[in-house]
C-alpha cells in the first residue's frame, strides 16, 4: 500500500444550543473545539500539533485568516487556505487529500462553521454579537470560484434567493412526475419526514423533534409559506451554531502516530464538475447532467461506489427537496432508501458552506461502525449548479486517493437555451413558483420559454395569478409577457 494514500483519522463535531448570545461561543471558537475533538478521536495527541495545512471553507463570518486563528489554537504551524463562497465544499477536502498523496502537505485539518443562532439571537434580544479582530492578515492561499451562479434577470426579477430557485425547480419535478400541486405537497411531506426521524437519532443534529409530514408541508404558524410549495420546514436552516472538523494524514505517519486502525477512514475517490450555467438557461430545470456525468466518473474511478449497487450509507446534499430528489433520480436511487447520515440541511442543520464536513464526518463515523461498506457524500455548490461525489470507505482504494474533474463531460452533456431579458410576447411556462406576502400567495414568478427557444424570468404582483401559480398546475401552460419582465 502507498504510504503516502490519504487517509482520515480524527472527526471533531460541535452543536451549541446557547439562547444567551452573551454567553454563546464565537464561530471561530466553535471551528477549534471541533478541532481539538478531531484531535483527541484520533487518539494520537501529538498528531494535531503536526498539522501543517489548515483549509477553511468561508462562512458569514468576518475573520480575514480563520486557517491561521485555528492553527494557533491548536498550537500548529501550519499553511492556512480559505476557500470562497462558491467553491464545493468537497474540493476543500479533496484539495486536502491531493497535497496529503502528493508529498505537499503531512497532516491537514479541514474544518468550518457557523454561529447564526448566536448573532440572531443577539438581533432579537437588540444586542449584538461580536467577533473579534483577527487582524489584517490574509491567508496564505485563497481558492476562488469562476463564473457567476446567478443570471443578472434572475437576480433582478425575483430568482436570486435559493429558495425561490429552487422552488422553481420544485414546479418542474412536480410537472414531469404529473402530480397535483397538493399531491406534491404531501410528497416533499414524506420525503422531508424521513429526514427528520434520522436527525431524531442524532445528538449532532440541530433539530430532533421529528415532526410529521403533514405538519412539514402545511404552511402556518411559525412553519410559514417561503415560496410556493416551500414551507419553513422544507428549507435548509442555517441559524445554527455548528462546527465541523476533519484530521486526515497519510497512512505512514498515521501509523507512526500510533493512530489505531480502527479509527482510520479513507477517501477513495472524488470528483466534481466546476461548469457554470444558471437555472433559466438549463434546457431541463428537473435534470442535472453535470451531476450524472461526476457519479459516471466516480464508478469508473472506485466501483461499488456510486449507486445503483450502493450498500454503504448515502448522504445527499439536502438543502431543499429539488435538490434531493434531483441527485437520487441521477443516481438511480429511490426517495424511500435511506439518503442520509445527519438528518439533512433543515433538520440535522445547515451551517452556510460547512455542512459537507458535518456529513462526511457523520458517514465515516457510519462507516466505523460497518467496516467494509463504502459511504457516498455528495456536494452542491448554487442552484443544483456544480455538483461534487466523494466515496470513503474502512478499507483503501488500490492505488490511493483518485481524483477527477468532469467539468468538460459536464459541459458536453447540458443542453442550453439563449437568455433574452427583453423578451416579449406569448410562450410557455417551464418552471414557476408563488412569493407570499403577510401569509398569502402574492406574486407570480416563471421562466418562461418562447417558441423560438429564448427564455426569460417574469413576474407579476398580482394575488389571483399567484394564488394559481401556488395552488395550479401552471407548468407546460401558456403565458403572455406583454413587456419585459412582466407576465400579462
């Protein structure tokens, strides 16, 4: 076996549950306790002092060098690195695992959270909720995105909030499996209720009250309407105070570090697609190509990892029910098999950029406990933009830690229609969703495509025509836009 294959030893998670933002714990406080717990798992105390790679993935946080702030929490000098807003999670940690295999890098630590409880908390109680100075220095290296998520007509006509984008998708999953808008309803119900029992079972997830599908899906009350058919509890939640930690190395130094192999959890194979095409030009809202073509790749490089034929645990990333159900039906999964480790993005809790550290962490702990099996976790970066696989498994990939990059497959296999913001006229609606105002359905938004192939977003202020769009089929129908931006 290569004594350079990367290899996870250390898992360090944190959930504060503090509703007194004066004694709640910073965000960057949360991110070093997780990596002290990272690493006293690993049972190797002198192993994080090593570290020599700390990689963060940014949050809404405002340290200029949190890589550096934790490093010098843990007592290790090591390379700080932050990834932007925009970059997969999982390049964060593959970037990891590539340096580990290629002689760059001896120990690294991965981690990231959040403390949006602490700070809403703060705004509630009509105080605030400092951080502190972390100094003008900047990280030793920086991992940027390319492109842009957003079209500029969907930030200006109503599309810019994840969830009303993807809710839009919603609409054209709902349309292509010929269900009812209440059957719909009642569907993102079950699929949500699963979700929920499995965070019930976690002492890591944020929420554990397991409600029932009937009480996800019916708007009211604290679980109001966010954009039709999305209540509350169908979207991710993001106040949390959550923090996650991953301590990899290489096999050799693991085993000279005494790290029992018990502990010892290996990256097979990952691979991603960085192509960028915003939700209105993508020919089908309810398919994703780019994710099909990163899990084709992720078979060839580590078989038996990506399903059909998975008999390991699964955790898909679980921002919203779209993006559920549109990675299971690339995969050839059920939505009645077990799809994750944490309870998802609402329930186990959605840490902005962070929440694939607290799932790859949940699957390897899954995998601790059934050596053999080999866990997938996948990764969406925007709206079902660039998608990421990863399989990890208690035994090694022969031959190491793969990696590959389907951004060029992804861009062959997406179909494209051309964007004219300026469009008029009478087309159809290939996506739609409803905006709520003071409880009620009050604004009508749809991609719409004309016959000659353009698309555009359109809107209307208008309760009726939104109360249609929340409670109608309105996909595959017919619409004027009598001037730009503007549905008739």
């Amino acid at each position: 076996m290569n004594p350079r294959t990367p290899v996870l030893v250390g898992i360090g998670t944190v959930l504060q549950r503090e509703d007194d933002p004066a004694r709640a714990r910073e965000a960057i406080d949360l991110v070093a306790e997780a990596a002290r717990r990272a690493g006293e798992d690993a049972g190797a105390p002198d192993l994080l002092a090593r570290v020599d790679l700390v990689a963060v993935p940014r949050g809404v946080w405002s340290y200029a060098d949190p890589g550096r702030m934790v490093a010098e929490a843990i007592a290790a000098t090591a390379r700080s690195l932050v990834a932007e807003i925009g970059v997969l999670q999982q390049s964060v940690i593959s970037r990891a695992c590539r340096d580990l295999a290629e002689g760059r890098t001896e120990v690294a630590l991965v981690c990231g959270g959040e403390a949006k409880h602490r700070a809403l908390r703060a705004m509630q109680a009509g105080t605030s909720a400092p951080e502190r100075e972390s100094g003008t220095t900047l990280p030793d290296e920086s991992m940027q995105a390319d492109g842009d998520v957003l079209h500029p007509v969907e930030i200006a006509r109503h599309l810019a909030v994840p969830a009303h984008q993807y809710a839009v998708i919603e609409s054209a999953l709902r349309h292509a499996a010929g269900r009812s808008p209440a059957a719909h309803r009642a569907h993102l119900g079950s699929l949500q209720e699963r979700f929920a029992r499995v965070a019930a079972g976690s002492p890591d997830a944020w929420d554990r009250s397991a409600p029932a599908a009937a009480e996800i899906a019916t708007p009211g009350g604290r679980n109001r309407e966010v954009a039709a058919p999305y209540t509350r509890m169908l979207c991710s939640q993001w106040n949390v105070d959550q923090a996650a930690a991953l301590l990899l190395t290489t096999l050799e130094r693991a085993r000279s570090a005494g790290v029992s192999r018990d502990r010892m959890v290996f990256p097979l194979a990952a691979v991603e697609s960085n192509l960028m095409v915003p939700l209105v030009a993508r020919a089908e809202l309810h398919r994703w190509p780019a994710f099909r073509e990163a899990a084709r790749r992720l078979a060839e490089l580590a078989p038996g990892s990506s399903p059909p034929g998975h008999g390991g645990p699964v955790d898909l990333y679980s921002c919203f029910p779209a993006a559920v159900q549109v990675q299971a039906a690339e995969l050839g999964l059920p939505l009645d098999a077990e799809l994750t480790t944490t309870g998802g993005m609402t329930f186990g809790g959605g840490p902005l950029n962070s929440f694939v550290l607290q799932s790859t962490a949940a699957t390897a702990r899954r995998l601790r406990e059934r050596p053999g099996e080999r866990s997938l976790v996948t990764c969406v970066s925007g709206m079902l933009t660039k998608p990421a696989l990863a399989s990890w498994s208690t035994e090694p990939r022969e031959g190491g830690f793969a990696f590959a990059d389907a951004t060029a497959e992804a861009r062959a296999t997406t179909a494209t229609r051309p964007v004219d913001p300026d469009a008029v006229g009478t087309g159809t609606v290939v996506g739609a969703t409803a905006l709520p105002e003071a409880g009620a359905p009050a604004r009508a938004v749809a991609i719409v495509e004309f016959d000659d192939g353009r698309r555009t977003v359109a809107s209307a202020e208008d309760a009726v025509l939104a109360r249609a769009f929340a409670d109608e089929e309105t996909v595959g129908t017919r619409i004027r836009v009598t001037e730009p931006g503007r549905l008739g």
